[in-house]
C-alpha cells in the first residue's frame, strides 16, 4: 500500500467542480482538516434509514433553522426547488446533477436532523443508469484508508432508473467529508464525493450537495490499465488502475456532454502527477480530451487541485485523491 497515496482523501472529486454542491458554505476545493481529528475513520453517528420515504422528519418537531442547512425563509415543502437552500427544510429532491432533474420538489427536514442522500449511479463509459449498485456512504477518511471495510453511515441499492434515496438516522458527525462508494457486479469499486461538513468541519447538512454518482466497468479498467502500461513516462508503480488508485475523470458542459479539447493540469506548481486523456479508440494521449472528454489522473498530491481549461480559458475544476483499492472520480462542470 502507497500510504502517501492513501490518506490523498480528494473530497472534493466531484463537490469542487459540481455547482450542484450547496450542502454547505464551506470552501471544498481545498479542505485539509486535521487527519488527526477521528483518525479512526470512525463517523461519529447513529444508526441508519434505508427507507427513502419522502415524509422522513415529518414528525421530527425541529424548528425552521434548528438544523445546518435548515432555514425560516425559502420554498415550503412540495414546492419546486433546484438547491437545497432553496427550502426552508434543507432538502431538495435533486437525482441528477447534470441536467438537474425537472421534478425536484421541498421535502421534510429528516428526523433528528439526519442527512438524505439522494442521486442516481452512472455507469461512467456509457453515462447509463446502473440497477442494483450497491452504494455505501461511509466518512471520506474511511473510505480513503480503508474503502472495502468502510462502515455504511447508511446504504442503498439503485432501482431501476439507477436512483438511490438514504436517510441516516441522527445528525452525520465525520471529518473530511461523506462519499458514495459504489459496487456490483462487473465494476470495479468507484468514491464519488457526496458532501463536505459545515462550518465546524465535523457535522452535515440535512441534504447532500452533489447526486451524480459514479461507477467504472472493470473490462475498461483492465484495457485502459494495459494501454497505459505502454506508456514509457508512466511509473509501473501507479498501474493497474484501481490497486494501484487513480483518477477517472470527465470535463462535460452544463448538460452533461463531453467537451473535447479540454486540457486538465495541477494548479500546483510541484505537482508529480500524471495526466492522460482517453482516445477513441482506447489509447491514450498527452495532449487533450478526445470527444469522450475523458482523462486519467496518476500520482496526485495529497490533496491536489486541477482545472479544465478549453482555448487557454479555465471552464472549471475540482480537488482529485487517490487510495488503492478504489476508484475515485474528478468531474469538471463546464458552464
């Protein structure tokens, strides 16, 4: 195990570069809180509801405000919304990111001022719907140390339409940040970032910002894994894709389609990290995005910021990590 690869959390892999992340008013991009604060990796919280009713905390009695993205002004539950801030209960029923989806509508507070976490799992090379996902959200420290042993702060299986809807119990307390770790059958296991803690850097908003969720086929694991293999400047040491880490990444436009053209690098001046961009064919180059608007990101900082930029103008950017044993995902939202 690469332990400075390891403790690379990258919680802002998809929050930094989705405007869908309203889950706080914490800077995400670029949080390192102390590792040493639950350097267990143990979420601080209590049992879990699986359910997905919609009426969760309808009877929870907490006053508008009483809980971290609750407010006394905004749009009442069953009205239309587009952000969680946008409801005085905090949450909004937002799936999909991008697009957003048309029928998000103000839900209930969650009882005890619980977290619902909503979003749908994509498979990442054909961007479809994926049934039966099983999609753990475990504390970003755990999932960074030790992903395939991550306790579930709670956990769902997509339906049909790849949807998930879990609701924990009490109030999420876990430093660094909340991911979707997502699994099943012929993928490998993919982290996408769910939510980044409040104010306080521990304790979470009752709606997670960021519902676009990730996982990655295994045959495209192994084949892009062989490809970069042949790559003379890469270390054999970051391969293969997967027990090694790595980044999968995707720069899209504000309704979800690939840019191509798009160059990817670190805003870190020191930075020994590695970029590729998937052809269309499968192999690989080190100069931009193809129309897949996909990229490999090897060897990142602990963590380390990239941006998109698109005929020398940045489109945007994100926070990128890596762990073995686990993908995690870089999406950058273009407006």
């Amino acid at each position: 195990m690469k332990i400075s690869k390891t403790l690379t959390i990258g919680l802002g892999l998809a929050l930094a570069g989705c405007p869908g992340d309203d889950s706080s008013s914490t800077d995400t991009t670029t949080s390192t809180t102390d590792m040493a604060t639950g350097s267990t990796g143990e979420p601080m919280t209590t049992g879990m509801d699986t359910s997905g009713d919609d009426t969760a905390g309808s009877e929870s009695g907490e006053p508008p405000g009483a809980c971290l993205g609750t407010s006394d002004m905004g749009a009442a539950v069953g009205d239309a919304c587009t952000a969680n801030e946008d409801c005085m209960s905090g949450v909004c029923t937002i799936y999909t990111d991008v697009p957003l989806n048309a029928d998000a509508v103000c839900a209930e507070t969650p009882a005890n001022c619980g977290t619902r976490v909503t979003g749908t799992v994509f498979d990442f090379v054909t961007g479809e719907p994926v049934e039966s996902a099983t999609v753990i959200v475990a504390a970003a420290l755990q999932a960074a140390t030790n992903p395939t042993g991550a306790m579930a702060i709670v956990e769902d299986t997509s339906g049909a339409d790849g949807r998930i809807d879990a609701t924990s119990d009490m109030t999420i307390v876990a430093p660094l940040g909340i991911v979707a770790l997502s699994s099943g059958a012929g993928y490998y296991l993919t982290s996408t970032g769910v939510a980044s803690p409040g104010p306080d850097m521990q304790t979470y908003a009752v709606g997670t910002g960021i519902h676009d969720l990730w996982m990655v086929p295994e045959d495209a694991i192994a084949d892009w894994s062989d490809a970069l293999g042949m790559d003379p400047e890469i270390d054999a040491a970051d391969l293969p894709l997967g027990a090694a880490g790595g980044v999968v990444g995707l720069v899209r436009d504000s309704s979800g389609n690939p840019i191509a053209g798009a160059v990817v690098s670190s805003t870190s001046d020191t930075s020994m990290a590695v970029v590729r961009y998937l052809n269309d064919d499968g192999s690989f180059n080190n100069t931009e995005t193809s129309e897949l608007g996909m990229f490999v990101l090897l060897n990142p900082s602990v963590p380390e910021g990239f941006e998109a930029s698109v005929g020398g103008m940045v489109v945007g950017g994100g926070t990128a990590g890596s762990a073995n044993n686990v993908l995690f995902t870089l999406i950058i939202n273009a407006p």
